[in-house]
C-alpha cells in the first residue's frame, strides 16, 4: 500500500482531532484523540482506494511533502 502523508490536528470547534490525507482528496476523518483520528483516517484511505480502484478512477501517487521537509531539501 502506498505511503502518503497524514495531517493530525486538534480541532477546538469539533473538540477532537482531525486527520486528511492531503494527496487523496476530502480523505479525512474525526477522533477524540489524535490515536483514533489516525486509526480512522486509516480506514478512510483503505475505503478511499478501494473506491477508486472498483470506478477505475486514477490513484494518485504520494507526492505531499510539508514544507519543512521542502526546507530542508532546499538547504542541501
């Protein structure tokens, strides 16, 4: 299964944690903890490919890097 970058972050409004996959997109989920929002966010992804797959649709490659890691590679 591919790789892809996952965002976790605590949302005050919904008063847990959101996490997405910035490379497939409205692939997103909600948990009390950023644990649980990991583990459905996983979920999410596995559903999210398995869609796309069974439409024909395109899987993206990952491609999201934050822009620390661009930073960095900058530097070198």
């Amino acid at each position: 299964m591919r790789d892809y970058h996952i965002n976790i972050f605590c949302s005050q409004e919904d008063s847990g944690y959101i996490a997405d996959i910035p490379d497939l997109p409205h692939c997103s989920a909600f948990g009390a903890d950023p644990e649980q929002a990991l583990a459905e966010v996983l979920k999410a992804k596995a559903a999210w490919l398995e869609a796309a797959k069974a439409e024909g649709k395109p899987i993206p490659p990952p491609s999201f890097k934050p822009v620390i890691y661009q930073l960095s590679e900058a530097r070198t």
